[in-house]
C-alpha cells in the first residue's frame, strides 16, 4: 500500500469518476511516481514489472486530457496483438459510462485483420485513441489512413519486449511522423543497453522512475526445484501432473522449437496441453485464448510470449520446464500465478548449468524447497549444496582408500584387481565409520 490518494493529483472531474468506476482504492507505487509529471506533460521512462498497475498509470493521464474533437490524440504502441488487445479492453472499459462513452473512438491497429477495411474505417471516422503493434500501425500511417502528427502522447509499452521482437525500428519510424515535443511515455520492466540509443534519440530530460516492487515475488508463493538429471522433462511433467491438481497450469520452454516439442511428447504421453509461442498464426493464437477463457487447458505449453504480452487469467502453477537464462525472465514467468493474493506454486526443472541463476535468485531473496517426485508424490530432498559437500567427501575418502594399498614390489598377474578390492574395502569401512560419527 502507498497511503496515497487520487484526489491529490491534478485530475479533472472525468478522471475522478473513472478511477472510481474502476474502484481504485488508491494509487500503486508506479501510478504514484509517474502521474505527477506525466499529467504535467513531461515524458517519462518507467521501469516496472507486470502486474504493477502501469497500464492506468498511462492511461489516467490521457483520459485528462482528451477531448471530442475528431483526430489522433494519443498513440499507444505494444509488441503483441494480445497486450494490444487488453490495453484497448481497458480503455472502453474506464470510459464506458463517461461524458467520452459516445464521442470519443478508440482502434485497435493491429495486423490479423482486413488491411483495406480498417484503411476505409480510419479514413472515416479517425479515432481519438490508437492501440495497436507498430507494423500495423506505421502501415496505416504510410497508406494515409493515419494522421498521428495532432497526437499529444506516444505510448511505448513492454519496451524490451519490444527490443527483444525486432520492432524497434517501426517504432522510430513512427515517431518521424509525429511532431517533436509530443509526450513519450516509455513502460519497461528492464532497460536494455540496446534501448539506450532510441531513448537518447526521442526523450530530452525525461523523469526516470523505478518503482519499488517490494517483494520480488509474493509471500504466498512456494518455489521448489527438482533435479533433471538425465531424464526427459516430459516424463518428470506427467509425474508432477499426478502430484497437483492445477486450475491452470503455464509451462514455460526457452523458443518455439522446443514447447512444440514439448507439447508433442506430453500429447503422445495422454497429456491435452494447450500450446501458445510467436509462431503461431494470429487465428491459431485467438483460438488458443479462446479455448483458454473457455477453461478447456488444465495445461499450456508457452514461450516467454506469455510472460509478457499475453494476460492469462487463474494461473496456478507455473512449471519451468527450462529455467531462463535471466533472472527478470524468472521473474516475468512465475509472476503469471499468486496474483491478487491468491497462492502460487513455481516448480522448476533444473540442471547443474542452472545453479548460477538459482544462486542469484536467492541472494534476491527467494527461497527453493528441493524435490523428488516420484509415483505422483512429492519427496523433499536435500539441496545441491548437500549432495555436493557429500560428493566432495565421498571422492577425497575414495583417494584416502586408495593411496592405503601399497602397490607390491613383485607384481604378479591380477594383482590390479586385488588392489581395487582392497580399496573398495577400505573405502567401505571409512564410510561406515563416518555414517557412526555422524550419529552420534
């Protein structure tokens, strides 16, 4: 809670009744940093993570200084259809029942459509508000379907996503085609070095803002690992699938190759996952979220598509059936579930090449229980750190065993293999003996 409230903002009357429409109790640590100069007309770059409350943070602003007349105000751009889609969701739903409900017009402007219709439905009644990808986007602008030049605010959303994407430069080229002192608004969970030249390029003294997200991840979040060792992640996820009983459950791989790998081998193993990457068509992609609000998946199979640009409602569990490479990445995927203070459960499966980012996760702050499962129940096991002390020991005994023989003066035939026995027996005992003093 940030003990603030909206009334101490510069909001007009039509924002006031919004966010109490919208039963905003008070403002979250982003809202709070960023609409003192976002409503004053300064740009800004906000870094937050998922689930912040960003999106109003935004959109407050823009609502305060909308009005009726018939041209593009305010740009908001974002790296997926999906987000696109949300984002317009929330924006008639904050002005459904305002002074705006009837004469203010939000498009969506993304590919996946009719080019010439949307071109004929632009040039016909211009929107106030254009939510939409930048490919899309720049396409209306070239074809003259779009006039952004009149537009106050530019919105860049998931702005690493966006890097990560490759759409960039669509972005700037857009921004070529608006005027120089409009108000850019940058969202971002981090701040690649790649972004650097197209803030330096567009932003002139903007407010930074980084908000405190407090935990990383909610107290009533549970992370366990277990070990892949050598065997096929599918078998150990059908085993998991027996152990929990998931209202819905994200399993996350590192590329479009391996979920579709992934999704194949838990098919064939009697498994129905849903299964959602970039590389799906749009129509592929509408279908699998339909089928998802229609509560058909008890599974999905996922890239990081999901972690960012796509809300997925009721999530559970989350499995890592391959850990990131990025600790943010960890944090994007298991911020899918404990949302609105419900419980969550992060299983990941991990290999030794893992344990780097597992050490950086816990000096972040969280906690890993290890497990084993096995025959659809849950073992606690000790931590790699045991079993390595343990190896460690276990080696420096087998050396100690070892160096015990004396190799004889006269060697005759089979003399190695007596050797080994007597070694094995000498490593045996000091085993046996280490197991009492650990007892008493």
């Amino acid at each position: 809670m940030t003990n603030h409230s909206f009334n101490q903002y510069d909001i007009n009357e039509t924002v006031s009744d919004i966010v109490t429409a919208l039963k905003f109790k008070e403002p979250t640590e982003v809202q709070h940093k960023v609409l003192p100069p976002f409503l004053r007309g300064e740009s800004v770059i906000a870094k937050s993570h998922t689930g912040s409350g960003k999106t109003h943070a935004y959109l407050l602003p823009i609502f305060n200084r909308l009005t009726t007349d018939k041209k593009v105000q305010a740009v908001i751009t974002a790296p997926t259809r999906e987000l696109a889609m949300q984002i317009q969701e929330e924006v008639k739903k904050s002005l459904q029942g305002t002074k705006f409900d009837e004469e203010v017009r939000t498009k969506l402007v993304t590919g996946g459509s009719d080019k010439y219709r949307m071109m004929e439905q632009l040039k016909k009644n211009p929107p106030q508000i254009v939510v939409g990808t930048p490919g899309r986007i720049l396409d209306m602008t070239e074809e003259g379907a779009l006039d952004l030049f009149e537009a106050n605010t530019f919105i860049l959303d998931e702005a690493d996503l966006m890097v990560d994407l490759g759409f960039i430069d669509e972005v700037d080229q857009i921004l070529t085609r608006m005027k120089e002192d409009i108000q850019i608004g940058v969202f971002s969970a981090t701040i690649p070095e790649r972004l650097q030249p197209f803030l330096k390029k567009y932003l002139q003294s903007p407010a930074f803002i980084e908000a405190d997200m407090g935990q990383l991840t909610p107290e009533s979040m549970e992370h366990r690992l277990v070990e892949l060792k050598h065997k096929n992640p599918a078998d150990i996820i059908i085993d998991i699938s027996k152990a929990i009983q998931p209202y819905l459950a994200i399993i996350f791989t590192n590329g479009k190759a391996e979920a579709d790998n992934l999704a194949a081998e838990l098919t064939a193993r009697g498994m129905e996952p849903g299964l959602i990457h970039g590389g799906l068509t749009p129509r592929e992609r509408k279908r699998v979220l339909k089928d998802l609000k229609d509560l058909r998946f008890q599974y999905i199979v996922a890239t990081d598509l999901a972690a960012r640009g796509i809300d997925i409602k009721g999530v559970s569990h989350v499995i890592n059936a391959q850990m990131p490479k990025e600790t943010e990445f960890y944090l994007h995927r298991v911020g899918r579930t404990a949302r609105a203070g419900l419980e969550g459960t992060a299983i990941n499966l991990y290999k030794e090449e893992d344990l780097p980012l597992i050490e950086k996760l816990k000096s972040k702050g969280l906690t890993f229980t290890f497990y084993e499962v096995k025959k659809g129940e849950w073992k606690e096991v000790k931590d790699y750190s045991h079993r390595q002390k343990r190896e460690r020991q276990e080696g420096d005994m087998e050396k100690k065993a070892k160096q015990m023989v004396r190799k004889p003066k006269k060697v005759k035939p089979g003399y190695k293999r007596k050797m080994k026995y007597k070694a094995d027996k000498n490593y045996k005992q000091m085993k046996r003996d280490s197991y009492r003093k650990g007892k008493k």
